[in-house]
C-alpha cells in the first residue's frame, strides 16, 4: 500500500509514546486525556495517530518454535500438507542485564479489500486462504502466540473486527484511516493489564508507518521517511531525547538506496534513478529464482536502464525543499534484525531477512523494525528459509495469515535511555495525509 500523489506532503506515521516501568515488561496505559486515576502513578504516555489469543508464557523466559501443520491429514487443496514453517528466537550475542525488556511485533496483514482488488497478486493461493474470516484469526493467533507488548499493523481494513479479538486479550488500540478514497490504515495495539505506574519509568517513542508501494515514485518515499524521522526526533526531544522505535512496511529492500537513507540518515539522490531508489524492481519471484520471464518482465528490465532525472518538483517531495542534492533524517537508526545476524539460509548480507513478503508479483525483505540510542534488541524471531517460503507458493498460507511475515523484536533499555516522571497522559493527531494503492 502506499501514495499516489507525488505532489502532496509524504504519510504521517501513527504514533505511540510511552513510559515502561524498569521491571521485566512494558505496558503502556490506556491513553485519555484526564489526570492519572492513581496518585501515585509517576508514568507519562503521549499518543498521537497520523495518516501514513491467548498469552503464552513470557517470550524473555522460553524460546519459540512452532509446527504449522500436520502432514498426515488429508482432505481438499487448502486442508492437505504444506511446507513445515518453523520459526525460531535468535538471541542476542552479549544479553544486556537489563530487566526492563518489552517486545514488538510489525505485521503488514494484506487488508480485505486489496486482497480482493488485487486477486492477481495470490493465483496460486487456495481461495479459503485469502478469506478475510479465516485470515483474521489465524493472523490474532499468530500475534497472541508471541505475546508482544506493541503491536504495530499496516494495511488495516477491518479494525474494530480485530480489536474486539485483542481486548479480550488485554489490548488497547489505536487507528488511524488513510485519507482520500483508500480504507485501509496503520494500528497500534498495546497491552492494558499492567499500567506503567512505577515511581521512576523509561520513557518510549514508537512510529509505526506504510509507505508507499510504487516502486518508480522513489521522491514520494523518500519524503514520506524523511517527514516520519523528522516528527519522530521533534517528540522525541520534547520528551528528553527519549528512545525512538519505528516500525512499518518501508517497501524498500536492504541492497536499496532508501535503505541506506535509513541506515545512514542522509542521501545524495543526484546519484540515484529515482525509480531504482527502492530496489522493488529487482524482486519479481521470476529473477529472484532465476525463472524464464515473459515478455512483460523483459520490458521492465529493459526500462531500468531509460535515464530517469530529478524535477524541481520531485526534489522538493524528497527533501522538503526545492534545492539541495543531499536528502537527510535527524536520527541514528539501527535495524533489531540487521544487529541480532542469523544463519546464511535466512538473512542477506546486511543481516536483514532474505524475504519478508511473497507473493506472484513480489519476494524479498521491505519490512523493518528500527530502534535508536537508549534501546538494544535482545532476541529476533527469525523468519524461514527461502526454500520453505518457495515450496508455500505464495503467502497466505494454512498458517500464515497475511502475504507478508511479521517481525518480532525483544528490546531491552540500555543504560542511555532518560528516567522521567509525569502525571498526565496525552493524544494528539498530525496532519492527515494523501491516499495510495498497493499494486500501483
């Protein structure tokens, strides 16, 4: 999903801010805008939304592995075996001693209506799978499964559907819709049964964002990170320079120029065809496993070489003004996954997943968690090798309930993330802004 209108403001990302008591989970509380009920509650939580199940033991106490099917039933395509996913914690190297730890999921879960507007994306896909019905639960239950503390979707259609499933598993939630003709949005969801009411807190800042899907507008994407960076650092700092988690479909992959935007926070975009800023047009299944492709295909390789300048007008949707070659963020960005590396079968040479969505159109990595100063992930669940997603033919599968993998990140405060006190707990809204389409 993403924004078609290059010539609008880039999406704000939907925002949640909040204290973590210094024991072992973060729960953010229930965001109003009245004084704490509790006098002695010392935590502070700013929320602000912008446009862009059943709990399991704690994850920071076992490890995680999960078998999706049972390979001696039988019955009709959708019921019979399919490929083993199995997914696994990969801990951090040296663990930081650290007990205010909280863990994160972002998940793209394929909202209903562009699952049915875009039916050509998942023809190898059993029908049954791509039921919104059916793909809601399994996608709770994936969710419920790992237990998360924040929970950051995208493509979201169907939000009171699944808050229902999630409050009754101790979640709050916020949503923010899309502006214009799209219906879909970003949610954050965090758990409410514990309040962050401890004397002394760490404080926390997460964005959560889907930007947009088409590969040629790289300005467009470039400007939507850059303005999401920009607003997380002003909150940030009116917080004391408190820790920044931004979670969300980048629809950029780790070789690509946006990417190292990210990495690096800045970008000479002179040096770039605006249309390979993303490095999408790399990643139909086709080249990625060395298929004959058709003649569509082959037109399409052939127009990545056609020269593609920069107009005044797409510099200025980059960078926020209409000069200036180099394109720059104010935060030092890391990825949890890029920093926890796993085997060579499920990571790229950046250390980023090999594929993060897989559909007829599409395989390889655009979703991210990433962190600042003051955090340190502490365990990643990894996703499954490239063999195990090819033999699936597509996502969804029997258990996987989106076209994209969700990520999960345990984090860990380090010794640099600020101690504050407060009594009020805050909302606020960023401009709403310009619509997209997934396909596009």
């Amino acid at each position: 999903m993403g924004f078609e209108a290059a010539s609008r403001p880039p999406p704000s990302p939907s925002w949640l801010c909040s204290r973590s008591p210094p024991s072992a989970r973060l729960s953010p509380r229930h965001l109003s805008v009245t004084p704490a009920s509790s006098s002695t509650c010392k935590s502070t939580a700013l929320c602000c939304s912008g446009d862009s199940t059943k709990p399991s033991s704690s994850p920071s106490t076992r490890s995680y592995s999960r078998r999706w099917y049972n390979p001696l039933r039988r019955g009709p395509p959708e019921d019979r075996p399919s490929p083993e996913i199995v997914r696994r914690w990969i801990e951090a190297d040296q663990p930081l001693a650290s007990q205010a730890k909280f863990t994160v999921v972002s998940y793209n879960i394929l909202g209903d209506k562009n699952a049915l507007k875009h039916r050509d994306l998942y023809t190898n896909i059993p029908s049954l799978y791509m039921k919104w019905e059916r793909r809601k639960h399994v996608i709770c239950e994936e969710l419920m499964g790992w237990n998360p503390d924040i929970i950051c979707l995208q493509e979201v259609d169907k939000y009171f559907e699944l808050s229902k499933i999630l409050e009754r598993a101790g979640y709050v939630g916020s949503y923010k819709r899309r502006t214009g003709d799209a219906v879909d949005g970003c949610a954050i969801f965090w758990k409410a049964n514990e309040k962050a009411c401890k004397a002394e807190s760490k404080q926390l800042l997460v964005g959560n964002i889907h930007v947009l899907y088409n590969p040629s507008r790289g300005d467009v994407k470039l400007g939507q990170i850059r303005h999401l960076s920009s607003r997380a650092h002003i909150l940030s700092e009116k917080w004391g320079s408190i820790p920044v988690l931004l979670a969300g479909d980048f629809n950029s992959t780790p070789q690509s120029a946006i990417y190292k935007f990210l990495s690096t926070s800045k970008l000479d975009i002179m040096s770039y065809d605006r249309r390979e800023l993303s490095g999408q047009r790399s990643c139909h299944p086709a080249q990625v496993f060395g298929e004959k492709q058709d003649l569509s295909n082959s037109l399409f390789l052939i127009d990545r070489f056609l020269t593609c300048g920069w107009t005044d007008e797409e510099i200025k949707t980059a960078g926020g003004k209409a000069e200036g070659e180099v394109v720059a963020h104010p935060l030092y960005l890391k990825s949890s996954y890029a920093t926890i590396r796993g085997s060579a079968r499920t990571r790229d040479s950046n250390g980023e997943p090999l594929a993060t969505s897989y559909h007829s159109k599409f395989f390889g990595t655009v979703d991210y968690i990433w962190y600042s100063k003051g955090l340190a992930p502490t365990r990643v669940l990894d996703t499954p090798p490239v063999d195990i997603l090819r033999r699936t033919g597509g996502l969804p599968c029997k258990k996987v309930g989106s076209d994209h993998l969700a990520l999960v990140s345990e984090f860990a405060f380090t010794q640099a993330s600020d101690v504050g006190k407060g009594t009020l707990v805050a909302t606020s809204r960023m401009q709403q802004l310009h619509p997209g389409d997934k396909a596009q």
